[in-house]
C-alpha cells in the first residue's frame, strides 16, 4: 500500500522564525547570510604527527584556553561523535559539534558546528603529506547566520580576518611542536 504525501504549495508555507534574544528573521524579507574561507599553511611535520592535533584532543594540547565538554564516554573520534563547548572562536555562544565525516587514512575531518539561534558551522581540516618531515593542511570554515545576530557575523568575518585567525593556528601548532622537541632533549650536564 503506497501512502501519498499531501502537497503543501509553497506560497502557504509561513516563512521561519527563530527567537534567541534577537529579532525573528522573517527568511522572505532577510534571508540566511553564509560565508565561507578557505587557508592554507605548511608544517615541518610528518601528516602522522600533525593530523590528530584536530580532534577535540588533540586541539586541547596546541590551542590556549580550549576545552569540551565530553558526552560521549570516549576521546576516540568518529562519525557522529558529539561534544559540547562553550565561547570558543568567531563570536562562539554555547556549541554543539558533531563530527560529519572522518577519515584517518585521508587525513580529513569534518564537523557541524551549531551554535543555536545564531549560526551554524561546517569546519574541515584536511592534512596532506608533502615529504618526510613536511604536511599542508587546508582548513575551510562555512557559516550560515540563523538569526539577525548570526547574520551579523558572518557580514563581519572577512578573509582577511579569517586569514589571521589560521595563521595563528600555524604559529601555535608550530610552537606546540618546538616544546615537545625540547622536551624530548635529554638535559645535559
């Protein structure tokens, strides 16, 4: 037996309205603002080194004052894995990420990152083996404004800004990397 779906026209459809402490978005008179930035940068690592600092925890030992809130029981990252932060990057409110797509052979992850009642994220790292002792890592972040707040921000987040903001991301990754080497010098003496 085949059940058919009614048909709703579109023009009976009401337009969305999300409340959060701003005014609604009525999306036919101010539709969803997006945005999306592309960088890239090069490490003197090996992609085996390089690629797990981009999970919730790894991130924990590059990235200044970031944390999550684990809810999974696990820090093994997978598909569908789900972690919580709070006031992190770009204007961050409270955050649920899920990871979308996770490939450890490729050296590519993608996460949703949701941010309710303002915007919503997807964030890809990709790591590319270029030698022995050097990897390319490209990070994309798409932003969708959900409400006049959201829209806001993704009208402010220039490539130049976005630029800066990655590259502080090499210069920690790269810092990260010189400590554990001294670390690993025996003291002389």
């Amino acid at each position: 037996m085949t059940v058919e779906r009614p048909r709703i026209k579109r023009s009976r459809l009401k337009t969305y309205r999300y409340r959060h402490g701003d005014r609604p978005v009525d999306m036919k008179e101010e539709p969803y603002k997006s945005i999306s930035h592309t960088v890239e940068f090069e490490i003197n690592q090996p992609v085996q080194a390089l690629f797990p600092l981009f999970s919730p925890e790894g991130e924990k030992q590059w990235a200044p004052g970031w944390d999550y809130e684990n809810i999974m029981g696990t820090t093994r990252l997978h598909e569908d894995y789900l972690f919580l932060t709070s006031t992190h990057d770009h204007a961050a409110t409270d955050a649920i990420w899920i990871v979308k797509k996770y490939d450890p052979e490729a050296c590519r992850v993608q996460y949703y990152k949701i941010e309710p009642g303002e915007k919503v994220g997807v964030i890809e790292v990709a790591c590319l083996q270029l030698g022995p002792q050097s990897s390319r890592v490209r990070v994309t972040y798409r932003y969708t404004g959900l409400s006049e707040s959201g829209n806001r921000f993704v009208a402010r987040f220039t490539k130049k800004d976005y630029k800066a903001f990655i590259e502080d991301w090499k210069m920690l990754i790269e810092a990260y990397f010189a400590k554990r080497a001294r670390e690993s010098i025996p003291a002389s003496g």
